[in-house]
C-alpha cells in the first residue's frame, strides 16, 4: 500500500480512538504496557512484609512528618544562627582590633580631609562591612551544607504544603527559600511559576525573605544590644521574615482575583552528604561577591555619605526625614541617612554607621557606639532591625522586579508597600513594647 | 495508570512527593518516574527544576545559593495547563 | 563457528557498563555510532570456541523516537540484526527495567535477560521467581551480580544457546484492547503489502505508527 494511504489509515484510527476513549493511542498503549508488567511483576515478585526503606525515605518519615516538619525546620534554623554566631565572634573581634589598628596608623600618614576620609570613611564605614565576613562565610556555609544535603527542598516542601493548607495553593516556597541568598535569583527563578498570579504575588512576597545582605546589619546590632542572644534574635529576624512572606502573600491573593493554581508533585533529591569542595564551590562565589560589592557599591555609597557628612549636609537631610521614624524609636539623622542609603545595598546600612560613628571610639566593637550616641535600648535595636528586614528592598531587587513583571506599577508598589509594612511593624513593636517593657 | 496519575494531581491537596504518590497509586516509585517522564513529553505534564533558570547578567548571579548545585531543589512536575 | 554478534541493552544504572566490562575486559574500542555523536562501545571475548562480539548499546529506557539515544539502539538491531539481544534488567527496580524488555520483545529481538543486582534485591528481602518470569516472558532469563562477576558464565551459556538456536525465544504479544486491537489489525493489512514490512514485523510497525512514532512515519514516507 502506498505511503499516504497508510498515514491516512493512521489518522483515521487515531480520531476514532480518541472519540471513543478520549486519549492519544500513545497513551492507551503505554498503559497497556505498564499494565501488563504491573500484573506479571505481582505474579513473580515478592516483596517482604515490611518493605525496608531506604535511609532518604526514614530521614523523610521525620523530616516530612505531618506535624514535625515544620518545627524541625525552625529548629535547625535557629541551630544554623547558633552555630554562626558563636563561631564567628571571635573572628569578627579580631578583624575589628586590626581595623582599630589601622585607622590609628592613620594621623601618621594624612591629616585633615584625607585623614577623615581614610579613617572615617574607608576604614569606618567599609571595615565595618568588610569585619563581617566570617558571619556571611559561616552562614553561607552552613545553608550551602543545608542545601547540597537535600534538606533545602524539604524545608521548602513543607512550607508549600502549609501555604495549601492556608489556602495558598501554587509553589512559592520552592523558589522563595532561595531569597535566604538573594532575592534577585530567587525572583527570577519564579518565572517557573506558570500561573501569573501566584508567579506575581511570589515576586512581591520574596524581598521579605530576609537576604544575605542584611545580615552584617543584624549581626552588628544583635552583637551590640544582644549579646548573649546573638543567634536568637537573628534567628527571629528570618521568622519574622518568613510570617511576613506568608502573610503579605495570602494578603495579595485574596484582593487579587483568585485563580485556578497548582497542584504539584514533588521529586525530592536523595539525601546525601555534601562535598567540600561543593561547600566550598558555593561559598567561594557567595563570598567573592560580598567583597567586590563591598569594593564597589559600599565603597562608593561609603565615600558619599562621608562627603555629605563632611560639609554637613549629611545631617540635614537626616533630620529632615527622620521624624517619621520616631514612632518606631529611631527617629535620629544617623539611623534615617542609613536607611536612605540602604536602599542602594543593605550592607551600607553598616557602613552609613561606620563612618559616622567612627570617630566617636576608633573602629572596633562600635555596636555599643551607636547605643551610647543615640541612647537606644535593645527594643530600639529590634524595631530597627525589623525595619531592615521588611523595608523597600536594594535596586538590584528593585530592578529585578521591574524586569520579571515588565511593569513600573508593581515596582513601585513595591517600593510603597514595603516602606509601609517596615514601619506599621516597628512602630507597633516599639510603641507595644515600651508599653509592655 | 497515566490517566490515574493525572487524576491524583487534580485531586492533590496539597504538594504530593514522589513516595507518597507511589504509595497511593500502589506502583514502584521508579516505575512511577518512567510514567512521569512520558506524560511530561506528551505534554500533559511540565517539569521544572528550580533555580536552574539562565540568570545571566544578574548581579546576584553570583550570590546565588543555588545556581549550580545540580537540582538540589529537586524536581517538580505539574499539570501542563496550570492556571490557565 | 560463526562469530556471535551480542547487543548490550539495559536502563542506565542498571549495571550494564559492569556486565561489559566482565564479558570483554580489556579487549574493548570505543567510537561513535555513524553519523551522531553518541558514544559505541565494542568488545570482544571467546566462550567454547565462540568468537563473541559484544556491542553495548546507549542506556536507554524505552525505544520511543523521542530521543536520539533511544533512535540508535532501535535502528541497530533492526538494522545489523544481532544474533542476541541481552537487556541487562536491574532486579530492584523490575516494574521501570521491564518496560524495555518487552520493548524489545515486541519487536522480535532474540532476547535474553540479563537479571542483575540480584543481591540488591535480596537485601531489600525480594524474592523472584525466575523461572515463571522466563516463562511469561517466554525468553531466557540469567540471573546475576555483575559487580561481582557472578552469572557471567551462565550469561554465555545462555547466549550462545540462543544464537545456535538451541533455546528459542518465544516473544510477546501484549494486547492492547479490543479497540485499539482492531485498528492495529486495520493497519496491519495495509502496511503488510509496504516494503518496510520485510524488516519489520507489520503488527510492530502498526502499533508505531498508532503511537505516531517520528522515525517510523519517516520511513513509511520516504518509501
């Protein structure tokens, strides 16, 4: 028979097949396939009574557990901040006693506006910075063990299995839980997320998963007002971010119009130990980007607000804003210039501080500086730091959001809702907590 | 057998992982990944593994936690017409 | 005595690089399947005076046309005709490795099948019932730990006993249905007057085209 005959003898069979079962024939023979193995693989295998797992599937019994997956996930959270910062406070003691060095080699070298601007400025503020590296290292280390063990995707199977039941359907944490690094990948990483309106309520969502950047901020200020709770108080940063994330996101969903969202199936990676030259891999770039921003963006914003500062205009612009910010109990210049100039990087946020305090008792240990300048008690602390967390995000976010939404309107949604959010919520701790306190 | 997987995923509540799907459809786990992966290149299914997007010129490319990693985020297979 | 020409098939990690390197040692020679860069690995060894010649195919697990993998291994045993084919089945994972096998005994191919990781399946507390597998499946079945080397003798026993035509593989006839049965039949006395019907059997060639198999439509046309 010819050729075209034979396709056409095909296409017939293939419409009348899927009138009558409403299904590719593909379909209909792969099922008789697996059917037919499926019935001879019950006929000759036998399978014990008691099927042993694997080591993945008893770790998961625990991991994925119905009630205990999601404290146990908080738990090695919290032993995560734990473990970073006890580790890294001798380390960042030592950086500060050798930036405390340096800044008094200073006088000898240049006087004057140079002198500031090399004490101040460059060793102040980008020091400060630059004095927490080993938290960043730590923590980089620590969440890059999490994730090449597998664990990462369990964390965020849970979450997303709570989101469902709070009637958050979609799969945001998937690609929430990478904000832990950076909110910019994990923006990105949500156009993944085939449902426009779950894809759009993660991207606004996801700057509240408290990024690495801000760190060097909690660290600093938590070493300060914290100290014995150091890894506590972070801790409770990241799960004030993640409430936030999960509040804000089922805030959205309900005033966007709720759509058909998806229902999925998981393939978890098996458990396995991560390799160090894998650790090593992850931290390596994570920490060479730390150092070329801090090279970079600090080190310019560094060099402005000490310029601004230097002829006094710094100040103004501080007072003129940051009346708004006393409700929350930080309404001073210096908090507000550095809020400002966090917007272009959270880490400038340490370094506004640097410099500004940095004549104030030489480099190291300035955490307690800034309670003895601006006479802050530890709620302060806290309310300024859970401004960092929720406030407008940095304009890589910024631009990232622009990018992935293709819109000015939710940017600067973004931008609005964020700064409202900050503020609602360190004003209410601040002013609930003084009453409480 | 496939068109009982795709019923499981309408119903789901919830995410399903790979085990608890096996179980509830009574096949092998690995068999299960072989129906998974026709169904995707029928298209009735997509799979997507997160993170692995080309973040180019990104400037948080390289803080990224999980460019790189090989799917440590795992895989994720939904309904090909989600949300539409 | 002719020399046996042997195709190695199996799913990745189902052992099948082991039960290669068992059967051929050092005397192996790698190049590239004509015309596509996919990898074609070719041994030699002998066995009671039997000159073997031992092809390992790409792990693949299925012979659809959707990738080029699974494109090669189809056409080279359609094409070259292998005296046997030796699908090397991994017995913990049965359901998945199996779906291959009868792939291939649909298509005619003189199989034997390689059950390997026996002792795998044995500490995950499985018994299998060898003998009723070889017999449902009506093609000889040799079980083995190829990471140990063990049933590697009874694997050439085997072969050789099939490419000598001393053992016959029956082959399967999967049903599909009644109503997918009737098209394959409709089908099936068209295409047995084509002349792809003299390299392929018409029933397989039928249930391709239902299948809407790229390759095959391909070569239906192209005659």
């Amino acid at each position: 028979m010819d050729s075209a005959e034979i396709i056409n003898a095909k296409d017939k069979s293939l419409e009348h097949l899927r009138t009558i079962h409403g299904d590719d024939a593909e379909t209909l023979i792969a099922d008789a396939r697996y059917g037919f193995i499926s019935g001879l693989v019950k006929d000759i295998l036998k399978k014990p009574a008691t099927e042993r797992v694997t080591a993945t599937d008893r770790i998961d019994q625990l991991m994925l557990n119905r009630w205990l997956g999601i404290p146990l996930f908080l738990l090695i959270l919290y032993g995560v901040f734990q473990f970073t910062f006890v580790v890294s406070t001798p380390l960042i003691d030592l950086i500060n006693s050798g930036l405390g060095w340096l800044a008094e080699r200073v006088p000898g070298i240049a006087s004057g506006w140079l002198g500031s601007l090399l004490a101040d400025g460059i060793i102040g503020g980008v020091g400060a910075v630059l004095s927490f590296i080993p938290v960043i290292f730590l923590l980089y280390v620590a969440l890059s063990i999490l994730e090449d063990t597998g664990y990462l995707a369990r964390a965020a199977f849970v979450m997303d299995r709570l989101m469902h039941r709070i009637g958050l359907h979609g799969r945001s944490f998937v690609t929430l839980i990478l904000g832990f690094g950076c909110s910019v990948p994990a923006i990105m990483s949500s156009r993944t997320i085939e449902n426009p309106k779950d894809r759009l309520v993660t991207i606004l969502v996801t700057p509240l998963m408290s990024c690495g950047a801000r760190l060097p901020v909690y660290a600093l200020l938590a070493a300060a007002f914290f100290t014995a709770f150091q890894g506590l108080v972070v801790f409770s940063m990241y799960a004030i971010g993640i409430i936030m994330a999960i509040l804000l996101a089922w805030l959205f969903r309900s005033r966007l119009v709720p759509g058909e969202s998806g229902h999925f199936v998981m393939e978890l990676p098996p458990y396995r130990l991560p390799t160090i030259t894998g650790v090593l891999a992850h931290v390596w770039e994570r920490g060479w980007a730390f150092l070329s921003r801090a090279g970079t963006i600090i080190f310019c914003a560094v060099i402005v607000i000490w310029l601004l500062d230097y002829f006094n205009v710094l100040e103004n612009i501080g007072r003129a804003i940051a009346p708004i910010f006393s409700t929350a109990g930080f309404g001073q210049w210096q908090p507000t210039v550095a809020l400002i100039f966090g917007v272009l990087a959270k880490e400038t946020v340490v370094g506004a501080f640097g410099t500004l305090f940095a004549g104030a008792e030489g480099v190291g240990g300035f955490g307690s500086v800034i309670g003895a300048e601006l006479g802050w008690t530890p709620l302060v602390a806290f309310a300024f730091m859970v401004m960092i967390l929720l406030y407008i995000p940095c304009v890589a976010t910024l631009s990232t959001i622009k990018r992935e939404t293709g819109s000015w309107k939710w940017t600067f949604f973004t931008i609005v809702y964020t700064l409202a959010l900050g503020w609602i919520v360190a004003t209410l701790i601040y002013q609930v907590g003084s009453l409480l306190l | 057998m496939l068109s009982e997987i795709l019923k499981a995923f309408k119903q789901a509540e919830g995410p399903i992982d790979l085990n608890e799907l096996s179980q509830q459809l009574g096949t092998e786990r690995s068999a299960l990944e072989g129906m998974l992966a026709l169904l995707v290149r029928q298209g009735k299914l997509k799979e997507v593994i997160p993170g692995s997007e080309e973040c180019a010129h990104c400037g948080g490319r390289s803080s990224c936690l999980h460019l790189r990693s090989g799917g440590a985020m795992g895989k994720v297979y939904e309904l090909a017409d989600n949300g539409r | 005595m002719k020399e046996i020409t042997i195709a190695l098939a199996g799913n990745p990690n189902s052992g099948k690089t082991t039960v290669f390197n068992n059967l051929t040692g050092s005397r192996q020679h790698v190049g590239n399947w004509p015309g596509v860069t996919v990898e074609k690995k070719e041994g030699r060894c002998t066995f009671k005076g039997h000159r073997i010649r031992v092809v390992d195919l790409p792990g693949v697990y299925s012979l659809t046309a959707y990738s080029l993998d699974e494109v090669v291994a189809r056409d080279y045993v359609v094409d070259e005709r292998p005296d046997v084919v030796v699908d090397v089945v991994d017995a913990s994972n049965l359901e998945r490795n199996l779906y291959l096998a009868i792939q291939f005994l649909e298509m005619g191919a003189n199989l034997v099948i390689a059950l390997n990781m026996m002792d795998v399946a044995q500490a995950r507390g499985y018994q299998i019932n060898v003998e009723e597998l070889s017999h449902l499946l009506g093609s000889p079945v040799v079980p083995m730990v190829a990471a140990r080397n063990q049933g590697t003798n009874a694997l050439l026993e085997t072969v050789v006993s099939v490419a000598t035509g001393e053992t016959r593989v029956q082959g399967i006839n999967i049903q599909y249905g009644h109503d997918v049965e009737a098209e394959i039949a409709k089908l099936e006395q068209l295409i047995s007057t084509n002349s792809l019907a003299q390299q392929y059997s018409p029933r397989w060639l039928a249930v391709k085209l239902l299948e809407e198999d790229k390759e095959i439509i391909e070569k239906i046309k192209r005659v």
